[in-house]
C-alpha cells in the first residue's frame, strides 16, 4: 500500500463535490455543499491560508487532510477524513504523521491542534497514536481539543 498526500487542485473540489453529492458517500462528511463552497471562497479570496491534500492510497483517492486556521483555537486546526470503505486500514494515522511533517519541516509552525467529538473513538486513536495531547474537553459541545508540539 503506497499512501502519498498530493496538494489539493481543481479537480480535487470536482471529487468532492461529487462526493457530496453521492448520496452513499455524502454520509462520510461532516459538512454540506454549501459549507464546502463557503470554505473554498475563503481559502480563494486570501481570508484563510489553508493548505488541503488528497488522501492517495496506490494512486486511489480515499480522502482529504489539511491544516486549516483558525479562531477556535488561534491557529491551525488538522482536519482529515477517510472515505468510509477505507477506514480501519491506519490511512489516517499515516497521513497525519505525513501533514505534521509538513507542518513542522515545511512551514515551521511549532503548534498544531485538533478538535474531535467525544463519541469519536478512531479519531481519538489517530491523535493519540500521533503523540496529541488532550487540552480540553468540551462536553456541552461533546469536543475534544487536542495539541502537538514541535519535539
């Protein structure tokens, strides 16, 4: 299995978009087209310095990752999802230890942080085994915040 991260372009939006609206894959994102859209014209227009990749396993699309800023946390947010069929394949652990390189190698950020939602058990793996730190637990909003600092 060769897992690789490739900078999100247009026809990566096109891939999502399809994705969104495929009604058996809609269900593996945790936003809607229009929240889609409304993200890609930040990101367009220069209000966000977000930086997205495509999730390849042997040159398949099964995913997305990306670093996002933002207020919540006051900087970046790791964000990252595995198309459904792929999951429980460790996918998502290998390509937050490949976006935390980039984060720390390429654009020398010292802090990186993550929210997951309490229920979220994988997730919670994925960070965990990535060597995250709990920083705060949210149980009104059923969030978790996590951080990993630069070793």
């Amino acid at each position: 299995m060769k897992l690789k991260l490739k900078p999100f372009n247009i026809k990566s939006n096109i891939k999502i978009a399809y994705l969104l609206l495929n009604p058996r894959t809609k269900k593996d994102f945790a936003y809607s087209i229009p929240e889609y859209i409304f993200a890609k014209f930040n990101e367009i227009t220069g209000k966000n310095k977000n930086y997205r990749f495509e999730i390849l396993v042997d040159e398949k699309f099964v995913g997305s990752i990306g670093l996002v800023k933002t207020k919540e946390v006051n900087g970046y947010e790791i964000v990252y999802l595995v198309l459904r069929k792929f999951r429980n394949k460790n996918i998502a652990s290998k390509s937050v230890s490949k976006i935390l390189k980039f984060a720390f190698r390429k654009l020398r950020l010292k802090k990186i942080y993550a929210i997951t939602n309490i229920d979220n058990p994988s997730s919670i793996k994925v960070l965990e085994k990535n060597k995250f730190k709990k920083i705060k637990t949210d149980n009104k909003n059923k969030e978790i915040v996590w951080s990993r600092k630069l070793k």
